[in-house]
C-alpha cells in the first residue's frame, strides 16, 4: 500500500480500444507527477475477453490479487461481444470486479466541457455539471448469472439490502456535501420507482432516514421515467442522482450522451476500501487499432482516482493534481480541439498532445 504520496495502481488495461485510451492515461498521470510530488508505480495485468480466450478465465488470480494489493484500480474497457461465455453473456471483468470487492457506489459525473457539443439546446450556455451515483453490487444486477430461464418463461431477481442502501446513501450524502463546499448545489436526488415495487419504496424509505442525518443537503424524490424526461429538457437543473443497479445503468449513458457521448464521461467504482476508475465506453472493436479512440474519459477517469486518493489519504496535493488534469481538458477542448466523433480530425495521439501541452 502507499507509503506517503507514493502510490501503486494496478492497470487493466482490457480489449479493443481499452490498451489505446489507456496509455495516453498513464502519460498524463507520468507528467502530473513531475509537477505534484506524487509519484506511481503501474503494474499491468489481464483481464477481458482475450484472456478468456487465452485461459478460459476472465482475469487470473494473479490480477484479483494485485488489484487487492494496489492503491487503486486504472481498467480500460472490458469485454468483446464476438466473445461469450457459454450462457451467451459477454466477458465482463469489470462487473466482477464490483462483486469482488464490494464496490456499491458508481460514480458517474457528467460535466459539459467548454467547446464540447451538447445535444441539449442552450446547454453551453447554462452548464450542465452532474453525477449520477449508481449502486453497483445488487439491484437487478444481483441476479447476473443466477437467472432461470425455462421453455415458457424466464425470471430474475432484484435484491436491494439495508447495509447496502444505508452505505450508498451515506456516502451519496458526503459527495453532495464536498460538492457544496466547492461552491456546487450540492443538492441530492434519489432517483426509484417506488410508486410500484416494494423494494423501491423499501429503497426510498431508507434514503429518507439517511437524509435526517442530513440537514443541511437539499433532498428530492423522483421516479425514473419522470427523471429521464427532466434530463433532456433541463439538464442544469440537476446536481447529485442516486439509484439502482439497472436505473443507474440506464440514466448514467443518458447523462454521458448529453455532454457528447460516453467517450466523454468518466467513471469509478468505490467501495469502503477499494476503487476502479474508467470511462464509461465499451471496447468499440469496430475503431481498434485506428488511432481513433477519444481517451478523455479515460484520462478524466485518472483525474477521479486522484481525488479519491487523496480524500482517502487526506492528500489535499492528490486532488490538486487531480483538478489540474480537469482544468488541462478543459484548456485543450477550449482552443479548438475537435475528436473525430464530433466531425473533427483528432484523433488519440491529438487529444493527448493537447491534453499534455495544456498541462
């Protein structure tokens, strides 16, 4: 574990464009470093659908250990959908990887960055600067692989747990309370469906003994269908959304579409003691290897890790760095920079180029 401001990061790096996002990563974090104080050991593992191909496993035991062993967890993207397992599922290591170490809290921010796209009329000039916080381990998720399919029908459960709900609320709680010390809303949304399903009024019924403790947290209660239609009008009126498994898995690539596409949106997925952080984009086989794979949500997933090493560490230098890979986006975006999913010309080694001269 880290010693000081010294930190071991396990990097999966995965399929498809998950190597090509994951090395202009690693290069900002390398010159970050120069300039923070801080300094990383990277050590590379297996995981994915080529290893199943190779071993017939998704990771080896060799990469859950060093994952278990680093400071954090850099993972590219996961998973290729001409590789199965025998149940026609895909290889997904980065869903296992929740269950492995207990990761309940999804994070998934979506910010607008200067000179990106937004689908959403006005929103480059309102903002739109939100996280949604999806709970990893259970929900409709818990059923993955336990599912019982027969000739007539087909079934899955949904589990959602007291101990699970009450930590992801908590900690939903302190992300909007560090949002409003930055001079954020800070307010928090529980995001359900308890109009109709027990388990969701269960859900509710727990956020509301949770925001007691509280007080000073804007609260509001919505339903997902309502939520998704709130989205795409008015966007900027959202701050912090917490959710189900299956809710989260869904409104999160709405919040990612809104600020030009998951190629742009970062994410993490926290525990009590462990952290994953990578982009929320597949493996895109059909751009491999073309040099044009956009790395911002891998390079603002670094950014994540960072600041959540330093809340854990109380490293106010860590999150420093952290804001200032933010801030270098932003600046590389801002001077014109235009990735190839938005008509323009930059490709990887582009985006990191700018990424690297901003910073």
């Amino acid at each position: 574990m880290s010693a000081n401001n010294a930190f071991h990061i396990a990097v999966l790096a995965g399929d498809g464009i998950g190597p090509e996002v994951m090395a202009p990563a690693l290069e900002v974090l390398r010159r970050i470093e120069t300039k923070s104080g801080l300094s990383f050991r990277f050590t590379e593992a297996p995981a994915g659908a080529n290893n199943y191909l190779a071993t017939g496993k998704s990771m080896p035991d060799t990469t859950i250990r060093l994952c278990e062993e680093a400071d954090a967890i850099l993972l590219g993207a996961c998973g290729l959908p001409s590789v199965r397992y025998p149940d026609n599922t895909e290889i997904a290591p980065q869903i296992e990887l929740r269950f492995i170490f207990d990761l309940y809290a999804g994070v998934r921010p979506a910010r607008l960055i200067p000179g990106v796209p937004s689908p959403i009329v006005g929103a480059d000039k309102r903002g739109i600067d939100m996280v949604v916080i999806r709970e990893s381990t259970e929900g409709l998720f818990a059923s993955m692989g336990k599912g019982v399919v027969t000739h007539e029908d087909a079934r899955e459960t949904m589990v959602i747990t007291r101990k699970t709900s009450e930590r992801l609320f908590e900690f939903s709680f302190r992300l909007a309370e560090r949002r409003k010390a930055r001079g954020k809303p800070g307010a928090l949304a529980c995001v359900d469906k308890a109009n109709v399903f027990k388990a969701f009024a269960f859900f509710r019924g727990i956020f509301d003994e949770i925001a007691r403790k509280h007080p000073d947290v804007k609260t509001d209660r919505l339903y997902v269908d309502a939520c998704s239609a709130m989205l795409v009008k008015r966007p900027w009126d959202f701050d912090v959304m917490v959710m189900e498994n299956m809710f989260g898995d869904i409104v999160s690539d709405i919040t990612a579409s809104l600020i030009g596409g998951l190629g742009m949106a970062p994410s993490a997925d926290i525990g009590d003691k462990y952290a994953v952080f990578q982009p929320c984009h597949g493996t895109a086989p059909d751009i491999m290897g073309q040099g044009k794979a956009n790395p911002t949500g891998m390079i603002l997933s670094a950014a994540m890790m960072l600041d959540w090493l330093a809340d854990k560490h109380g490293l106010e230098g860590a999150a420093e760095a952290g804001e200032r890979i933010d801030r270098a986006v932003d600046k590389a975006y801002a001077s014109g920079m235009k990735p190839m999913e938005f008509g323009g010309s930059d490709g990887t080694a582009g985006i990191t180029k700018a990424v690297l001269a901003a910073l």
